[in-house]
C-alpha cells in the first residue's frame, strides 16, 4: 500500500446527540455531515478505516430488551446487543457513505462494515472492579431488585439515577485483524471495532463471550498498530485537547511530543472522557505510529495539512 492510512474514530454521541429524537432517520442526518468530512479525506488521497463509538444506540437496544421481557421475550445479553450496534451503525455508515461517494463520482468504492471482536484477558483486574456504566437509569429501588435477581452491580451515575456498570478491560488483540487489513489492501473504505468490539477471552483453546465494554479509542489504536496505518484521528466534540481544560487560564494543546504529553497526562485530563484519547494517541505513536490527533469534525482536514487540532509526534 502506497497511500497513508488514517484510522478515524467517531464517537457514538456524534451519531445521536443529547436531546434529539432517538430516530433512525435524526441519525442518518447526523452520519451524512460526518461523512462529508471522510469523504473530504479520501479525496486527499488517504486510505481510510473507520471505527465508532455506541454508547446511545446501545443504551436504546439494552432499554428494548428490558421492556420485551414483560412480553415474555428474553433480554438478550451485552455482548449480542453490542454486536446488534455493530450491525445497525456499520449499515448507516455505509449507506451515508455510498451516498456521498456515489454522489462525488467514485461509486466504484466499496464499504464495507465487518462485525469485530476484541481479545481480552480474563484475569484483567477490570473484571473485579466494574466501572463502566451502560444502560437505562432506575431508582435506587429499583436497582436493588436487580441486583438481588442477578447479582449485578449498580452504582448512582453522577445523580442521574442508578445505573448498571461492567467491566472495562484492555484490549489486546483485534481478531479480525488480518482479515480488516486485507480489505484494506485492496482499497476497500472499512468500519470496524463497533463500540470498542465484542469482548471475548480464550478458554480451553477457545473463545468465549464475556460481559464488558472496551474503550472504543483504545480499540481503535489496538486495530491501527495491527494494520500499519500511519495515522490514527480522534474525532470529538472539541477541537483539541486543553491544558487546565474549563478554567480562566486553559490553553489548547497543538503539536506536541509524546514525552512532552506524558509529563502532564495524569494531571491534566478527565479519566471518563479525554484520558483514554490521549493515552491511546501516545501508545499509537509509542507502538509505531507516524502521527496521533485529537480534533473535532470542523478542523478535521486543517489537522491532516498540520493546521489545527493536537498532534501528537514522537
């Protein structure tokens, strides 16, 4: 492959913002504005692989399932809804994309979506400490009954409500790798590691499911170093990462080394949102990466030309 290959995270919440209709076509509304930005890339001459978040499309499929048991139609566990998102998202992106190629003369693109799992170790200590919200909220009430029925654990979410969290355990191999990469070879436009993958752990020669949820950013590093792209983007809802991030005196990072950002990385930034990103763009560049950004959509193309954005460099 001659072309640079940039992996491109999108996050879940760019798909379906807070506030708006949970529709299928409020969605698709949303993935055509995001396309119009990958599909600017491809025009730059990248390869491009796509990975995205699921947080609220896989809250909505873990609320449908919940109001199906009183219908007498069992729940079904996490890691198949997440595989249900895989699916849903991957198809949308497909067709916002196929659309916009179709429409900027290169309908001879193929996309192709490509449901992923994700090895993880069994004896990660995330497993003994679950951290990851997911789901609908209840009362505290209501989470007891739960968590007698099932053992589950609950935790109050920010005040919001009750909410049940898993685990959250490092991802160490993207099992569809080889396969992603070939399609990559031949030019094919890839979306994959949904929602940060399915877990799953190895057993007796085996690969067996496990309840959890992977960083999807984290993911996504583990899937760019596997295939050799030369690029991984972060696409969030800023345009770079903040030094005193929210306060009078906050300067947006730009270019930056990863020794540099390692000196001010467990000081400087949330453990639920720009942590993980800026931890998997220094693994990226630590495992062999030419470049890491962290970016909003708008300055997505000013970061590629090293314009805009925080940049990370060896």
């Amino acid at each position: 492959m001659t072309k640079k290959l940039v992996a491109i995270a999108l996050g879940g919440n760019m798909i379906l913002q807070k506030g708006q209709p949970k529709t299928y076509e409020q969605q698709m509304e949303n993935l055509r504005v995001a396309t119009e930005v990958i599909v600017k890339i491809i025009k730059m001459g990248y390869g491009v692989i796509l990975t995205h978040g699921n947080g609220p499309q896989v809250g909505n499929i873990l609320v449908q399932q919940q109001s199906g048991v009183t219908e007498g139609i069992p729940a079904q566990p996490l890691n198949i809804c997440g595989a249900m998102s895989q699916g849903q998202i991957g198809f949308m992106i497909q067709t916002a994309m196929e659309e916009l190629l179709h429409e900027e003369g290169m309908k001879d693109r193929r996309v192709v979506a490509i449901v992923t799992r994700v090895l993880v170790d069994s004896s990660d200590p995330a497993f003994k400490e679950p951290t990851k919200p997911i789901g609908p909220f209840y009362t505290e009430e209501e989470a007891i009954v739960l968590h007698k029925k099932s053992r589950d654990t609950y935790i109050n979410d920010a005040g919001r409500g009750f909410r049940k969290v898993v685990p959250s355990p490092i991802p160490l191999e993207i099992l569809e790798g080889k396969t992603i990469r070939r399609c990559v070879e031949e030019g094919d436009i890839i979306i994959a590691v949904g929602g940060g993958g399915i877990p799953v752990a190895r057993k007796n020669g085996q690969f067996v499911d496990v309840e959890a949820v992977i960083d999807k950013d984290r993911a996504t590093e583990v899937l760019a170093t596997q295939i050799d792209a030369d690029i991984l983007m972060i696409i969030t809802d800023v345009s770079n990462a903040y030094v005193n991030f929210g306060k009078p005196d906050q300067k947006s990072i730009g270019k930056i080394t990863i020794e540099e950002m390692k000196k001010i990385f467990d000081g400087q930034f949330a453990k639920g949102s720009m942590k993980p990103k800026v931890g998997s763009a220094i693994r990226f560049i630590e495992n062999g990466g030419t470049l890491s950004i962290i970016t909003s959509p708008e300055n997505a193309i000013d970061a590629l030309k090293d314009k805009a954005g925080t940049r990370l460099v060896q």
